[in-house]
C-alpha cells in the first residue's frame, strides 16, 4: 500500500482516524497523522505532523499536502477521516452558521484534501483514497447539515473515483454506523443519546467498535480491493438491515441454547 510513500490519516489524533492510524502503523504502514488539534497516539510509530491541519481551509490544506509530501515523502494511501458530528436540533432550530461549519468541515473538507492529494497520485498513476462518510448520509435524522454532508461526501467518491479511475486512483467510502468512539460515549453519558435506542434495530444488536471501521479502510487501501472503486461500504453491525423491522414488531431475539432448530 505505502511500500513507496506514506499513507495520511486526517482527523488521525482520536476517534475512528485514530483507530485507523493504529491499524495502519501496526501493519507496517508508514502513516503520518493530522489534526485540527494534534496529538500523538502513544503506542504506535504513526508519525504526528505537529501543525495544527484545518480541512475547511483551502490554503491551509495546499500548502499542509505540498509540506508533508516535502517531508516524508509521496502520499500513496489517504483516509478522509476528520469530520464534526451534526448538532440534534428541530429544523427552524437550525442556525445557518452551524450548517456552514458541519459542511464546511464535513464534505467541503473531505473533497479539498482528496482533490489537492488526488491531483498528485493521479500525476503518479497510482494511490488509494477512502473517505468516512456515514449511514447518516444514507438515512435521515434530525442532524439535517450533518446528513446533508455526508450523503455529499458519497457522492463525491463515486465522482472523484470515474475521474481518477484512468490514472490509476481507487477512491471508495467507508459508512460507519452508530460508533464507539469517545465523542458517541461522551453524549450517552449526556443523556443526549440512548445507547438502548441506537442498537434496538441493530441487526447485530450492539454498536460499531472502531478498529471495525479501521479494518474495512485498510483493506479499501490495500492491493486486496484492487478492482473496487467507487463504493460507499458501510460498517454498520446491520443498522441499515434491521432499521424497517420496527413496522414488523422489531427484530427476533436469538433462540435460547436450549431450543432446538426448525
């Protein structure tokens, strides 16, 4: 995958681009990691470049891209993994500038870092991109921005990837379902979230941890997709699956031990 170069995680210092980053640099992975507030992931060899890398900024992203290639050399793997979550508001409660902010950060993000580092593998031939959208952009909610981002975030992937397809560019989508990360427990222990809620029509009946989310990138990422392009995979335990069986009266619990089989 990065045998040549490195693979960028952004949004790399927590959540789900950290989890990645730890996959990535254990498998031997030369990873580098950015941050709107950078810090290192301790245990690992995933490199921090220690400026703090704002995505919904166009100059700041150029000229970040152009600084870290100087420094460690061509990006051949990147992960699209910084982001904000959407705010839980009733729509004539939505203030645009919370909008500009989730969407600027979210999509505008997402598509300036894959354009300014895409622009450079395709004059290579050769590099693989994954960005985390969501299965908020495949659903709906009352995180109105959030989803509308992210739904643009998929879009952009399959965009991005008959653009680059010629020049040898994969560039695919992760959709994670509801996720363990610090941020989702933070807002269950808030009480502005009900863990009960989130996995009752769960097909596997619990929440994404984010290695589970980290796995899927890395085999986006690696010669083992090296026909896939274009995709929005989501990693979900089955969100989407069971999310109409509440018409039905729910999903069926798993028989007992005890029962035999029909």
């Amino acid at each position: 995958m990065a045998a040549d170069g490195i693979v960028l995680v952004t949004g790399g210092s927590r959540g789900i681009g950290a989890a990645t980053a730890t996959l990535l640099a254990g498998q031997g992975q030369r990873v580098v990691i950015t941050d709107i507030l950078p810090e290192p992931l301790p245990g690992t060899q995933a490199m921090l470049w220690p400026a703090p890398f704002d995505v919904a900024c166009e100059s700041a992203v150029v000229k970040g891209v152009a600084d870290i290639e100087a420094a460690h050399g061509p990006i051949t793997g990147l992960v699209n993994a910084a982001g904000v979550f959407g705010k839980m508001h009733r729509l004539e409660r939505v203030r645009m500038e919370q909008w500009d902010r989730e969407v600027n950060i979210d999509l505008r993000g997402t598509f300036m870092v894959a354009r300014s580092v895409g622009v450079r593998m395709a004059q290579r031939r050769h590099g693989a991109i994954v960005n985390v959208a969501s299965v908020a952009g495949m659903t709906s909610g009352p995180i109105h921005a959030y989803t509308a981002a992210k739904a643009g975030v998929i879009q952009v992937t399959q965009t991005l990837a008959a653009e680059w397809g010629r020049a040898g560019v994969r560039v695919n989508a992760v959709s994670p379902g509801f996720t363990r990360t610090v941020a989702l427990e933070a807002g269950i222990a808030s009480g502005a979230m009900n863990k009960d809620l989130m996995e009752r029509n769960v097909a596997l009946n619990r929440m994404v941890e984010p290695v589970e989310v980290a796995q899927a990138i890395a085999w986006l990422l690696s010669p083992m997709s090296s026909a896939v392009t274009g995709i929005n995979l989501p990693v979900d335990a089955g969100f989407i699956a069971g999310s109409t069986w509440a018409a039905y009266g729910g999903l069926r619990d798993a028989p007992g031990a005890s029962e035999e089989p029909q």
